[in-house]
C-alpha cells in the first residue's frame, strides 16, 4: 500500500509541478555569475538540467490504473456481513466499473499530453524523438554551448555568455516556453543595485518544487512523518547538487550566503553549495 500511495504521490506531484511552469530543473552543477562597474557581465551553466515532461515519470503518467487488470472484488451478504460468491450481475456491474475507470484515465493521460506538449512548444512528449528535437532546439539559442541528451529527461549542458547587463537577465529562456522557473535571474534597478535570486537552486518550502514531497509521501502511505527526511529526493527527479558563485566589484549590500563576501584578485567571490539541505534560494543585493 505505502508503494502504491508513494507511486501515486509522485505521479500527482509530477504533473502538478509540470502545470506549475517547472519544466527544468537543475541536477548536478557548476554555475558562475560575474558583474562589474563597467557594465559588463558573464554567466555559465555547466551540468544538468532535467526536462519532466520529457522523463519517464511524465510518459508514465496514469499507466498504473490504465494497465491494471481486472479482478472481482469481494461481494459480502447484506444480512450477515458474510462474503459470499460474487452472481454474474454483480461481476457484470464490477467490470463496467473497471472499464469506465480506464476509460476515464486513459481520457486524463490524452489531456494530460497535450498541455505538456502545449508547455513544450509543440514537442510531443510521447514521441521517441522528442529529447533530441528538445536538444536541437535549445543547442540553435545563443549561448548553448552543448546540449546532449543523456535519457529520461536528462540533458548534459553547458551555457555560457557574455556582454553588457544594459538589460535584465534569466537563465534559463526556451524559445516558446515562456512559463518557466528562473535557475537565476538578474533585476536591475533604477537606484544603481541589482538583485539577484536563484529560485530553482532551492528545495526549501518556499522556492524548491520538490520540498516537502517525501514527507507528504510518507503519510500517503501511512507512515510516521515526524520523522521523515523532508528533503529526500523523490524517484525519479533529479538530485540537486550544485555550486553558485558570485563575482563583482561592486558594493555587496546584502547577501544569504554562510560566509560573506571574500577578496579574490581585486573582486569579491559570493559562494553557495546547493543540495537538497539548501532551503533558502542565493539572493545577493549589489550596488555599481
């Protein structure tokens, strides 16, 4: 029962986090973001990013009710409480009930597919070429230096770019999947700062969209969650396992890192590990 509960958890969770525009997530990587007073900028991106739609679990959405067969449950007499032999109306009546749950979760999975294909931009998930059409895509954008598809929605990355922050900046952008959770965004404001957060580089409960989920799993399946280990990683999502750096040599006015700023060849060098222990995202608040 705990299994099933835990399998129907993430099946639910998955496709809620896919509607909820965490297309990408990040798994294991290094990532650096350099600012300076003359205006310019450079970022990177080197590791993993996992596509939900285009993994296994997605693909799988719904399988478990829609390929289970059938099998007659217990009929009880009413008087006694006693269970007797099923009679062949009730058999009848049990079947159509079987029937009718397919049908409907296998309706769900079409609708399902069509608003991850919506999300995609027109890839479907569904087709065996849809990783490689999805690395294609996003390898013809400036800045993707190479995308390699690994399976089940893993992807192999390396970004890199350059130039001058006269804009605001987030990474990562996927021509026609504009709902997307920002791995890093840089604001600029009309006072000279700019803020810079990492939502994704979180798995606390108020950025990461993974938090809390085996905790909630553990009491779907009846378990003891007082002591469960709210930041495990659910099957089938990647682990996250990450390195932000910040440098600049502007004014660092405020920051959530555990150790300050430190001197580094004339700038100064931010540092966060991130892992499923990281509940807060890096924010970083710099004056030029």
């Amino acid at each position: 029962m705990r299994a099933r509960a835990w399998g129907s958890f993430v099946v639910t969770a998955a496709m809620a986090i896919l509607l909820t525009g965490c297309l990408l997530l990040p798994g294991k990587f290094t990532s650096d973001l350099t600012l300076k007073k003359d205006g310019s900028f450079g970022f990177t991106y080197k590791g993993e990013i996992f596509v939900l739609a285009l993994s296994r679990m997605a693909a799988g959405m719904n399988d478990q009710a829609a390929n289970k067969p059938f099998e007659t449950k217990d009929c009880k007499d009413d008087a006694t409480d006693t269970v007797r032999p099923c009679k062949p109306d009730e058999i009848a009546q049990q079947k159509q009930e079987w029937q009718d749950e397919r049908d409907a979760v296998k309706a769900k999975a079409t609708k399902d597919a069509e608003t991850a294909k919506a999300m995609l931009g027109g890839i479907d998930p569904t087709d065996p070429k849809a990783s490689e059409q999805f690395a294609q895509n996003l390898a013809r954008q400036a800045g993707w230096k190479s995308v390699v598809s690994k399976g089940d929605g893993r992807f192999e990355v390396e970004y890199a770019i350059a130039g001058r922050l006269d804009h605001d900046f987030t990474f990562p952008t996927v021509e026609r999947m504009p709902f997307l959770v920002p791995f890093v965004s840089v604001i600029r404001r009309n006072d000279g700062t700019v803020r810079i957060d990492a939502p994704a580089f979180s798995s606390g409960q108020s950025a990461g969209p993974l938090a809390g989920m085996a905790g909630m799993a553990g009491a779907l399946g009846g378990a003891d969650t007082s002591k469960a280990d709210k930041t495990a990683t659910p099957p089938g999502f990647p682990r996250l396992d990450g390195h932000f750096t910040v440098h600049t040599d502007g004014t660092i006015l405020a920051n959530n890192t555990d150790e300050g700023p430190k001197a580094e060849a004339g700038m100064q060098r931010l540092e966060w590990l991130v892992n499923p222990q990281t509940t807060a995202p890096p924010t970083a608040l710099i004056r030029f």
